[in-house]
C-alpha cells in the first residue's frame, strides 16, 4: 500500500489524481492534500478518502473545516499548511499537482524529508530546478514525471544508457490556435482559448498550451530531469497527441510513446513505477481508427513564448524564474480580459528584457525575484 500526499487535489491534475486512487484502493491510500479555496471539494475528498491532514488555502476555511471535522482530521493553512502536506509522516509520495511557484518550497521540504516525488507543478524546476535536482541526489529521491511529455521521456529511457541519447523530441498539438495567423490571434477571446482540441485541463494550463508556453516550461523542465543541453531539446507539433515524445539515440534508432489523451495514465504510471497497473478505460489506443499521424516543424516567430522558453534557459539562473512569473502574471491578467491574447508576449518580452540574471540563486534570490516581477506587472496594469 502506498501512502499519498497531494498538493493541489481541486485542480485537473489533483482530480485525476484521486481518480486513480480510487481505482487502485487496494494500492493507494491518501494521507494528506491540499486545495486552495474550493472547500466543497475538500470535503468530498475527506468524506471519500478519510485523510489524516488536509491543508486550505485561508485561515478562516481551515477554522470552519476544523470544526465540520472536529476529531476527524487535520487541518491547516497557507504556506505552513502546504509544507506540512508535503511532508507529511505517514506519507511515501508527495504528488506536487498545484499550480505556480507556491509548489518550490513544500516540494524542497519533501525531498530533504525523503520522499518520492511525482512532479506536476512545471514551475518548481523551471524557476528552481539546480537547486530541486541537487537536493534529490543528495538525499537519494526519485523524481518521478507527471506530465504526458515527461512521462513519456521517461519510459522511452527505461533500460537505456544516458550516453547514447541523440536528442529529445516533446510533441505539442499546437493549442486552440494552431491554425490561426498572428493577425488572427489579436482579437481571440478568453473562451476562444480556453477550447483546447485534444486535453481537459485547467484554464492557465490551456492559456499556456495555446501560447506554447506551456511547451517552453517542458523544455526547461526536461533539461533538469533528464540532465541535456537544449541543443538536444527539441519540440515538434503533432495534432493528434497520440505520440506523447520520443527519445533519438546516437544509432538512429527513435523510442516514441504512445497513448490516447488521458492524463491519467502518466499520473497513475508515477504512482506505480517500476510496476504498471491496469488502467480501466473505453479509451485504449487504435491506430486503424486514427488512419494518419501528422507532424510539423515548430515556427518560433509564430509562438514566440515557446522562444523566450529557450533563451531564458540557455541565458538560466533567475531568467527562468523571471519568464515564468511573468507569464504566470500575464496569464492572470488575460483570463481578467485587462489585456489581449498577445499581450500576453509583449509582458513577458519586457521583463526579460529588464532583468540581469543571477547566476546560481538560492531560495531567497528566487523567492525574491520571483515577487518583485510579479509586482511590478501588477502595478504596471492595476486598475
């Protein structure tokens, strides 16, 4: 029986999460979560799973929720609350599925306390990921990939020697607006890009996947986990999202993963590594029903956030962190309608454009850099 510990259970990574739990009870236990300020799905999830911690985001809900569940379970708040979810004693794996740089700090606690890490949260290695990767090896961790891209890498690698590997290939379906030309993207709408083609996820996931900001974060991701230059970093758009990534080895040989859209199969397939376990669903691949796998070159002047990606990486120390607070920002302020689609480009290009990057940054510079970016893109569009 695994002991679970789950940061972020209200959100789409944290649903499907609790959806693979509870068709492997006789596998999975949770022990702790988090949400934010969604306390009707907190208690639910405490109805269902009858955890010993859960963590809400305000003082007031943890106060009420105490006293629904007075005896029952654990409850806390804020930031003291996230940490002691992820760190939680009775747990073995912390799955980090929240959203933003808020998962850095809980994810750094769990794995100086010697837990398995199944990472969702892409802004924990992007804005900290020298600092995520160093932490693991000096307390023997595994850091296991959630995300399709990742996880995908991942199998591909199984068995193989670092060595040999070519080049990385991360596919990317393009988003809501892959067939659109940048004149076109100047006056699409919130809802507009919130219809992704192929995957359910959370609004600033979908924001970001039809910016290719979010295939940006993979790359940086992908350069921490799997320990690659991004000169060996590719990313191809393939529409259909059957092939979640593939590994090229220095023979020629390419290893691809394949699989219908369904996130939960990289979250259950991090919870049962080395295992696998029998997913249950209508869903199971059929290349004769898909008939044609299509494949094109990634235009950078197009998605130009995928580009900012690659150079706040190869420029790396708080660029990174940088890129990611400002697109966080940005994204924010495009689901408010405050400003356009492509607006969101114009804030991230400006605040890289005035940050000198500092090499090798520790927690506090990160922390530190991280808020006053956010802060200054608030103050420059508040009201």
């Amino acid at each position: 029986m695994k002991k679970i510990s789950l940061l972020g259970a209200s959100g789409s990574i944290g649903l499907q999460t609790l959806d693979v739990l509870r068709a492997h009870q006789d596998r999975f236990t949770l022990k702790a979560f988090s949400v934010g300020r969604n306390i009707d799905q907190a208690r639910k999830i405490i109805e269902e799973f009858n955890p010993s911690l859960v963590s809400v985001q305000s003082k007031e809900d943890a106060e009420r929720l105490a006293g629904e569940y007075i005896g029952k379970v654990k409850v806390l708040s804020g930031h003291e609350g996230l940490v002691e979810t992820a760190i939680h004693p009775e747990t073995d794996i912390l799955v980090n599925a929240v959203l933003g740089s808020v998962g850095l700090e809980p994810t750094l606690q769990a794995i100086e306390a010697g837990k398995i890490i199944a990472i969702a949260n892409k802004e924990t290695l992007v804005t900290a990921g020298h600092l995520v990767m160093d932490a693991a090896e000096k307390h023997g961790v595994t850091i296991l990939p959630v995300d399709s891209e990742h996880s995908a890498i991942f199998q591909a690698l199984q068995g193989e020697r670092h060595k040999n590997i070519e080049r990385l290939v991360i596919t990317a379906s393009g988003g809501s607006f892959r067939d659109l030309s940048r004149a076109e993207l100047k006056n699409v709408t919130v809802q507009d890009a919130l219809n992704h083609p192929n995957w359910s996820m959370g609004a600033k996931i979908t924001i970001d996947s039809a910016s290719m900001m979010n295939k940006g974060l993979e790359v940086i991701e992908a350069k921490w986990l799997f320990d690659l230059p991004y000169e060996k970093i590719d990313v191809l758009q393939h529409r259909e999202s059957i092939i979640h990534s593939m590994v090229e080895f220095h023979d020629s040989s390419v290893m691809a993963q394949l699989g219908t859209p369904d996130m939960r199969v990289p979250i259950q397939y991090a919870l049962s590594y080395p295992d696998r376990y029998l997913h249950k669903t209508d869903r199971r691949l059929r290349l004769e029903e898909i008939g044609k796998l299509h494949f094109e070159k990634m235009d950078l002047e197009r998605f130009r956030c995928l580009d900012f990606a690659y150079q706040a990486g190869r420029t790396g120390g708080t660029m990174p962190t940088v890129l990611n607070a400002a697109n966080e920002a940005a994204v924010a302020l495009f689901l408010k309608e405050k400003i356009s689609f492509l607006d969101i480009e114009h804030v991230i290009e400006k605040a890289m454009s005035f940050h000198h990057a500092i090499q090798s940054p520790d927690l506090r510079t990160i922390t530190s850099v991280d808020q006053e970016t956010r802060s200054k893109i608030l103050a420059e569009f508040k009201g």
